[in-house]
C-alpha cells in the first residue's frame, strides 16, 4: 500500500497535481507552504503545514511521500534545493503521471517525474529525477532527459533529444531530432532549436536557429 502524500508548495503548480491526484483517488495529507492557500479553492479541507520544521515534527521520513509542487522556473534552483532539503532528512519524493497524459509501457520514468494533462511520452523516451513534461508537451522516442528538467507547455521534442541537468524548455518550443542541450540552459518559448545548445546557454526566439 502506498503512503499517504504531502504536496510542497501551494501555487498554481501544486494546485494542477492535487487534482491530478485527487483524480486518482490518492490520500493527499496536506499543503506544505509559507503562504496562505485560500486564495486557491482547490486546497479546501486540506491541512496546511507552515513550515519545513512543522512536518518534521508531525511526520517520520517512512511514514510519508512528498510530491514536489514547487513550480520550474529559468534560473532558479528553489524546486530542486528544497527537494535536496527534505531528502537529506530521509524523506522520499513521489512523481505524478495525470490519468490524461499518454505515456508509453515502454517509456522509462523515474518514480519521482511529473507528467502532466494531454502529455505525450514516446517509446524509448526516459525521464529523470523529478523532471516535469507540463501540458501538451510532446516528448518523442528515445529522447532523454536528466534531472530536474522542465518541458513546458506545448513544447516538442523530436525523437532523440538529450536534454542534461536542468534544463528548461519554454513554452511552444521545438527542438529539432538528435540535439542535445546542455546542462542549465534555457530554450525560450517558441525558440526552434536545430543545433546542439552549450552549457548554460539562453535560446531566444528571435534568435531561435542557433
């Protein structure tokens, strides 16, 4: 039997996989933030837990699962520092895989990924720690993406991409078959990518052909 789950995070990335998970039936036991949740309807009735401190007091690191709602964002490392936080306290991190995504028997995703309504993940594909394929995104065969990598919105990778360590990949995007884009760079929204990206780089979508 699965344990119960705490979501981290109350924004608007949170809020789409409680749903996810509320669809799935799965017992949800509170909302871990510093900012209050009633501006958001979707938190109604659940526990809201203030602090890092406040769980651990409550909770043994075997006793829960934590899901990571804590939105990806270019050039912050927040979503993936806190995860390391509750990690090194013995806490587990759990993925979510909406009902209305479309994700391939012979894909390989870390138990950790997020992948979200109307994504598609393709035979071959493999998803890393706690990388998140957002809505509509298209994920093709045999692509590979490390950890902590986001795929927003819309966006397409054609089959064989590598996308390194946190990578982010803006909205609309398409990066061409065969590319690999290196670690921390950033493709903006509606960039077309044809050729390998560097380290660190930014893609702009005026200047999409790099």
């Amino acid at each position: 039997m699965n344990r119960p789950y705490l979501i981290l995070g109350g924004g608007g990335h949170a809020s789409v996989l409680l749903e996810s998970l509320s669809i799935l039936n799965q017992n949800v036991l509170g909302v871990i933030s510093p900012d209050s949740l009633s501006s958001r309807k979707i938190f109604d009735g659940f526990t809201w837990y203030q602090s890092d401190e406040e769980v651990g007091e409550i909770y043994r690191p075997d006793t829960v699962q934590i899901i990571n709602g804590i939105g990806p964002l270019p050039k912050s490392d927040l979503r993936e520092r806190l995860q390391f936080a509750y990690e090194k306290k013995g806490f587990q991190f759990a993925g979510v895989i909406s009902p209305a995504a479309n994700v391939s028997k012979y894909a390989d995703c870390d138990t950790s990924v997020q992948i979200m309504r109307a994504a598609t993940v393709q035979v071959g594909a493999k998803l890393g720690k706690s990388s998140v394929v957002n809505t509509g995104a298209a994920i093709e065969h045999d692509c590979q993406l490390a950890e902590f990598c986001h795929v927003a919105p819309g966006a397409v990778l054609c089959g064989g991409v590598v996308l390194e360590k946190n990578v982010y990949i803006g909205a609309n995007a398409t990066v061409f078959p065969g590319v690999r884009v290196g670690a921390g760079a950033i493709v903006g929204a509606g960039a077309i990518v044809k050729n390998d990206v560097a380290n660190g780089s930014v893609v702009y979508p005026a200047r999409g052909l790099v």
